[in-house]
C-alpha cells in the first residue's frame, strides 16, 4: 500500500539518483509531446496500464472524475492552455469501463454532498445521448431503468462520454481556429466488454493513426457520430 510516506522517501532516492541534467534540461519550461486527460480512478493511470515510461516533460495529464473536459473549467482550461500555448499536437481522452462517475450519474447522485453531485451533473448530456443510442440499438433489449445496472451498457455510456470529450475539445479548438491536434479518444476495457484480453486499450474515436485497433460499443447509425446524435436530440455543450 502507497502512502504520502512513501512518496517522500522514494523522493530521496530519486534525487540521489538522478543526474543534475535531468533538471537543468527542464528548467526553462516544458514541450509535452501529448496531453492526456484520464479518470481519477486508481486503475487508470496511464504509467499503470502501458509498458511506457514516460519521462519528465513528455506528457501532460489531466485528470478528474469521469475524465471530463465539458462542464469543467479546469479541465477545458488545463487542456487548451496544453494545446495552444504548449502547441502539444495530441490529446487522448482515456475513458474505461466500470467507470463510477458515469455510473453515478445513472443514479441517485443528486443526493449526494452539493461537490460531488456539481461534478456529476455535468455528465447529463452523456447520460441522454446514451439512453437515446441504446434505445435505438437494434440488438438492445435491455429496459432503460437496468442500463445503470449492466456493465455492457454502462460502459458503452462511458464509451459516448469520451467521443463526447472529444468533440468538446474539437468544437473549442475549431472556435479558436487552431488546427493541426489529433484528437484521439480511447476505452480502457477493466471487464473485457470489448471481447480482448483484460485490459486492453481500444482506439474508439478520431483517426488515431496507427496508434491502435479501432474498435467500438456503441453504434450511433451509419455514417453518424455523437454531434448528429446531439443534433437530433438538441443537446448543447455547457456554456462556461
Ligand atoms: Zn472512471
């Protein structure tokens, strides 16, 4: 078990062992390469679930609850100062299954103390444009009020709440004229929903290049994407 202890102790050893370039070469500011915005939950960060080793000033992260970005200045602001002023030419939104904060918001979650329902809240869009695709899916025949208690439908909303990231931050970055991001969305898969091995990382938005196998929950309807869906049903990103 990891506690504040071990950090400070690991700490000195890093810096016992560490050469005097590693930190003069990133005195003068950082060029993250990418910037990755993940959920709070301890299964999920990224050194835990990639052989990677990032290094310092390789990758810039962002992390809440629900690795949201609409709905949360902090988020949207760490993101799009990471983007324009640090010009970091790729975001990855990583969402995964079972995630409690989408969970959360199929729930009772309005009851629970005014901080944690505030955060919540902002995952309502989610929430309606993925009763909206579920009821439509030709292979669903799960009543909508047990969608909050399968972990194949939960996680095809977690699904939809990273393509709907991902499409905040290409509506903010296509408003500010920028252009040049790749912006990637994923789906950690914790309960092996998508059919793989445990754990495996799926590609479920945007080109991503080679980065992955693209593979997807949900089915929005040939040839749409979540924005359609938003469209038709009159759902708007939150203004902040
Ligand atoms: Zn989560």
């Amino acid at each position: 078990m990891i506690t504040v202890k071990d950090v400070f102790e690991g700490n000195r050893r890093h810096v016992e062992g560490c050469t005097e370039e590693l930190y003069t070469a990133h005195l003068n500011g950082q060029a993250p390469t990418m910037c990755v915005v993940y959920c709070s939950d301890s299964r999920e960060n990224i050194h835990i679930i990639s052989d990677i080793e990032p290094k310092m000033g390789e990758i810039f992260t962002v992390e809440n609850a629900g690795n949201v970005v609409d709905g949360s200045v902090s988020a949207i602001g760490a993101v799009m100062y990471c983007l324009t002023h640090l010009k970091t030419g790729e975001l990855l939104v990583l969402g995964h299954t079972g995630c409690g904060a989408v969970t959360a918001v199929f729930g009772d979650y309005k009851s629970d103390r005014q901080v944690i329902s505030e955060h919540i809240r902002v995952l309502e869009n989610v929430k309606r444009i993925a009763l909206h695709v579920v009821s439509r899916m030709e292979d669903c025949d799960v009543p909508m009020d047990e969608i909050a208690r399968s972990d194949k439908y939960l996680s095809l909303a977690s699904e939809i709440n990273v393509d709907y990231q991902c499409e905040f931050v290409k509506s903010m970055l296509e408003r500010e004229g920028i252009e040049g991001v790749n912006v990637v969305g994923a789906m950690h898969d914790l309960h092996r929903v998508y059919g793989g091995r445990n754990g495996g990382l799926y590609l479920t938005f945007g080109p991503g290049n080679d980065a992955g196998v693209k593979k997807k929950l949900v089915d929005y309807g040939s040839g749409r994407n979540v924005r359609d869906v938003m469209d038709e049903l009159g759902v708007s990103f939150y203004k902040l």
